[in-house]
C-alpha cells in the first residue's frame, strides 16, 4: 500500500500550536481542536481498514494491483496492464478494467470499518487502453444513507491522464467490522 497524498493547505489562520485557529482572535479553539482529532481517528480507521483487508486480497496481489490515497470515503487502486489483460482486439479486457475500478470502489467503502460489498456496479469505457499501461482508479463516496453508499470510480491511464472508465457502485454495509477484534 503506498501513503494517501497529503491534505490540501487551508487559508485559515493558525493557532501557536501549528492547529486550527478561531477567526476572531487567532488563537485555536476547542471545537477546532475535537474536529482534527475526529478527523485524524478517521483517518486512520480508513488506512487500517485497507490495511487489513489488503492483506487477505489475494485478487489484487495476484494481478499486482497496489491501493493507495485510502481516507475515509475514498481510496485508488493502480495496476499495470499486462498481456494475459489484452482481448482479441490488442485493447484492454473489460473485465479488468471494471476489476479495476470495483476495487478502488471496495476499498472506499470499507473505510468505516463496517464489512460493505457491492449491491450494484456499471461501468462505460471510455478510450482503449492496451498493454504496459498503467491505469489508476480513484473512487469517491458520493452519499450514504442507512446501511447503503453510492461511489463513482474514475480509470485514468497515468502516463497522460485520459480517462478509460467510469464506474458507478453501488454499496451495502454489513453488521460485522472489517477490522479485526
């Protein structure tokens, strides 16, 4: 797994300590202060989570698929295509693609440590891709409303970032924890 990218820098003033500040006075405030931890927990719940349900993916090792920028709600799956992944046509499997991208969305949805598997997925492939291309999936949560999700998942080739799918998944949470008790 590799890390996720690192948070996007705010314009908000910060405290002495380096945290979040109160606009009125500069100084950090205690709410401020409770939502950065939730925040960081959070995180943290989604990299342990991927963590721990890449160890038992056998599918993404065997296809040597690599999962990164996990945060809650979100993860990318990265894999390079292979010629055992070519159709008769010299173009990328379908199949693959879609395997792809069901990953990325598998991973995002995970990320609460609650066991969620896809109730629905479809996929429209946009441009070919082919052999020795690396392609990387990047799922994004859209809502979730009781025990249900909704992702979309966008497959870029990485060496000129054109789109080669798009992925819509649907999810469905479980009453058992990902993370291991």
């Amino acid at each position: 797994m590799t890390d996720p990218p690192d948070p996007a820098p705010t314009d908000a003033p910060e405290g002495e300590d380096g945290g979040a500040a109160d606009a009125g006075t500069g100084t950090p405030n205690a709410a401020d202060a409770a939502d950065a931890a939730n925040v960081a927990d959070a995180a943290n719940v989604a990299r342990r989570c991927a963590e721990a349900m890449y160890e038992r993916d056998t599918a993404a090792h065997h296809l040597g698929i690599e999962i990164g920028g996990v945060a809650p709600g979100r993860a990318q799956a990265r894999m390079t295509l292979t010629e055992a992944m070519v159709n008769g046509h010299g173009v990328a499997h379908g199949g693959y693609l879609f395997l792809l991208a069901d990953t990325a969305f598998a991973y995002a949805c995970n990320t609460y440590d609650a066991v969620t598997v896809a109730a629905a997925a479809d996929v429209v492939f946009v441009a070919p891709a082919r052999a020795g291309d690396v392609l990387e999936a990047t799922a994004v949560e859209r809502t979730r409303f009781g025990r249900s999700g909704l992702y979309d998942v966008t497959v870029r080739r990485t060496s000129d970032n054109a789109v080669i799918a798009e992925f819509r998944g649907t999810s469905r949470s479980r009453p058992a924890p990902v993370l291991p008790q």
